[in-house]
C-alpha cells in the first residue's frame, strides 16, 4: 500500500454518529487521532467498484481498537494536499 500523508480528517455529524453508534468502541475522535499521529497507520488509495476511488487506512487507536478507516480527499482537485473527509470507519478483530 503506497503511503499517503493524512495531515486533518473532517467528518460529517451523521457519519460520527454512525460510528459511534454502530461501531463501538469507536468514536471519530479516536479515529482522527489515530490516523494523523499514530505512526503505524497504513494509507493507500483503492479503486472500488460500488464507491470509486477512496483511501483506505489500517491504524489502531490509542486504547488498542484496530480498524480500517475509507476516506476521500477534501480537495478533489489536490488529493495529496492531506486533508480527507471520513466516510466510515470499521474495527477490525485481530
């Protein structure tokens, strides 16, 4: 997976909501927190057929959540300028 710079990640309240709702124990602000200062995050862009282009990042929260996180670029124009929209984030087992 090719590394990309995640530099601030914006999310929608509805999207937080679902999250939190759907996906506990996760919570946009430990997803944001991971992807932009964990140093294990892994970030690559993926061609999906139902969703087009998005990036894909694997991380772990700071209380040990693994996840996988999908996001796509604020700035269509610029997508390496480093700041994403979070569409959803999905813990993952072990």
């Amino acid at each position: 997976m090719a590394s990309i710079i995640i530099a601030e990640v914006l999310c929608d309240d509805a999207i937080a909501d679902k999250i939190r709702d759907k996906h506990p124990p996760l919570t946009f602000p430990a997803v944001r927190q991971a992807l932009i200062y964990a140093r294990d995050v892994q970030a690559g862009w993926e061609e999906d057929q139902e969703h087009g282009r998005r990036v894909a990042a694997r991380g772990m929260t700071y209380a040990g959540t693994l996840f996988v996180a999908y996001l796509s670029p604020l700035n269509e124009n610029d997508p390496e300028e480093g700041t994403f929209k979070l569409r959803t984030a999905i813990p993952k087992p072990d």
